[in-house]
C-alpha cells in the first residue's frame, strides 16, 4: 500500500522561507507524477506545483517565481521550497500521487 507523509510546514513572518518534504512508501516512485496542493480554510483544495518523472515541472500562476517543486528518486522523496511567502500562502498543503494523498502539513504565514 503506498503512503504519503508530508513534512516541514509550520509559521512563519512574510517574506520568509520553508521547505516541504513529501516522502513516498513503494518502489514505483521514480516512474510517478507527484504534485502538491493547497486547502485553506472555506476554500477549494488548488493545485500548486506538478513534476513529471523526468524533473519538469509547472506551477499555479501565484507562486511562479516563488516555489519550487524537486524530487530525489534515491530517496522516495518530492519537495515544495516555498520563498518569499505570503499571507494568502497560508493553507494546508497536501502531496499527492499514485491515486494518494497525504494527510497534509500546515503552513502559516502571519507576521
């Protein structure tokens, strides 16, 4: 049974920094698409950044430029560096893939 188990939210003041981690159980990582979403509260759940397997990646028009989406095959693992957050950043952030989701990480930005 694959698992996703995110990692890495948190607070933090405007204009600061954080690095999510998603790490994936099973063996049939490396040949999957992983993405990262976003739910804040009252809100639909929006995707944020996608990764293909070859490392492209897209990303939602309002994090352009400020997040960036990775992943080490090695390592069962996919990332959201997140830079320059702002408030309206604030949301449960969700890894997703192989027709699963994690149970989410909270991310806080508030001065």
């Amino acid at each position: 049974q694959v698992q996703l188990v995110e990692s890495g939210g948190g607070t933090v003041q405007p204009g600061g920094s954080l690095r999510l981690s998603c790490v994936v159980s099973g063996r049939i990582f490396g040949y999957s698409e992983m993405s990262w979403f976003r739910q804040a509260p009252g809100k639909q759940r929006d995707l944020v950044a996608h990764i293909l397997t070859g490392g492209v990646a897209d990303y939602a028009d309002s994090v352009k430029g400020r997040f960036t989406i990775s992943r080490d095959n090695a390592k069962n693992t996919v990332y959201l560096q997140m830079n320059s957050l702002k408030p309206e950043d604030s949301a449960v952030y969700y890894c997703s893939g192989l027709m699963t989701w994690g149970r989410g990480t909270q991310v806080t930005v508030s001065s």
